[in-house]
C-alpha cells in the first residue's frame, strides 16, 4: 500500500511530478499556517492536507493530476499514478470536509515486455480528459544493448466509453458522463492509445503541457514541440519543431 501525500482537498500534486512523500504543490506551511502570532501565515490555514492510499505492486514514480485550475465545476477531476511499469488513472470525488477524496479505478495500462514507463502527464492543465504516457526500452534489456525499440509517446482517451465526441466549448459546458462500470484496459496492437508521438531517440524524462502545445525532452537533451490539432483529428498532434537544446541532457 503506498500513501499518495498529493491528495489533498484544494490543492493536488503538481502535474507529472515524483510521487515522493516530499512532493507536494505548495508548501505545507502554508496550508497548516506558521501559528507564531505574526503575519498572514498564523491566520487559520486555506487549505486541508489528507491522504489516501492505493494498492500498487511496485514504488510510485509518477503522478499528474487534472485539471489544476477547477473553473467548471462539473470537469472531472482525475489522478493518474505511474510505477516503472504500470499506470493507473483513478476519477476523484467529494468524500466531505477533512476527508480523502473518492478514489474509483477507471483505466488501466501496463507496459508491454522490455519496456518501462519514463513519465506521465495529462495533455492539458484545465481537463483530464487524455494522458500522455513516455515508453522506451528497459535500460538492461537486449534490445537497449542492440539499440532496438523507440521511445515514444502514447496518448491515452481518459472518458468512460459510451462518452460521444464534442467540441471544446460543448465539453467545458456539459457534465462529463459516469464511466459504465469496470476498469477501463489500455490494450491491443496500438496499447489503445488514439495517438502516437515517435522522433525521440533516447528516454522521454519530461513533458510539459499547455492549451495548444506539447513539450517532451529526453535525456539526450533533444525537445520536441508538439501542436495540438484537435481531439476529433486523425492527427491530434503534428510535430512543429526538435532541437537539441540541453547539453548533457535532462536527468530523471
């Protein structure tokens, strides 16, 4: 059982970071206040910490939560959480004032043999609709050693299946459906994925995300720029531009 020190009311974990018990969106002085009689901090805090748990068999590496800034009430908000070789997505919800939030199973993916996920996030701050997963090869595999398998991308469709297209506005507006039951698999040839990001050639360990673009950096110091195209497109991202702008590359 692993505790998820991110769940907390008002304040969740910043999008793709560790899922170190360290790690959380603001200081936790601020949420309990500095109580030393002096300042704004010593007024009664804003924000409630708590903590949930989740059964995973491995250490948690990942976690991205959205949407970080709650302007539609009826957006779903979810959590995804990441070890080395699996991902989780839960649909959070209102459990009352001081209490863990609702954490219900919705999507599931697994790593196919030989490789290992490198990094999660949700594809946009303001909706939880679609989650970017990195993969590349295990670094003590063969096929590392004989220089096979990419590092990729994959996108991940976040709604309950019986969910319909819409446009942008008409999702913001509308209350998104309850999933249909049962957990949701990431499978079959494509892992399920409705897009697919190639071009990096060495382990994807960071993506960052904004209304129309895509960021993704790998170890080797390459970035890619993503635009987004739509959700309703066959290529719901084309590729603006890469460059090797970090020398040495970006660590784990």
């Amino acid at each position: 059982w692993h505790r998820l020190p991110g769940v907390a009311r008002g304040c969740p974990a910043a999008m793709g970071q560790s899922g170190s018990r360290g790690v959380i969106c603001c200081a936790k002085r601020d949420k309990e206040g500095l109580n030393d009689g002096s300042g704004v901090l010593s007024k009664a805090p804003q924000f409630k910490y708590v903590e949930a748990e989740a059964c995973l068999p491995e250490d948690v590496v990942f976690m991205s939560y959205s949407p970080m800034h709650q302007r539609e009430l009826d957006e779903a908000r979810r959590l995804a959480i990441a070890t080395w070789s699996e991902v989780r997505v839960y649909l959070l919800s209102e459990q009352g004032m001081g209490a863990a939030p609702g954490m219900t199973l919705t999507h599931r993916f697994r790593a196919p043999a030989g490789q290992q996920i490198d990094h999660v996030v949700f594809c946009e701050e303001e909706l939880s609709r679609h989650l970017a997963v990195a993969l590349g090869p295990v670094p003590e595999s063969a096929d590392v050693a004989a220089g096979g398998q990419e590092h990729v991308i994959k996108v991940f469709s976040c709604q309950p299946p019986m969910a319909s297209p819409r446009s942008t506005s008409a999702r913001r507006r509308d209350q998104e459906p309850e999933p249909a039951g049962g957990v949701v698999e990431w499978s079959g040839k494509s892992g399920g994925a409705v897009s697919v990001l190639r071009g990096h050639k060495a382990p994807i360990k960071r993506i960052a995300v904004n209304r129309p673009y895509m960021l993704s950096a790998d170890v080797d110091g390459e970035c890619i720029l993503w635009q987004k195209n739509g959700w309703q497109k066959t290529n719901a991202f084309e590729r603006r531009g890469g460059a090797a702008l970090h020398q040495g590359g970006l660590s784990g």
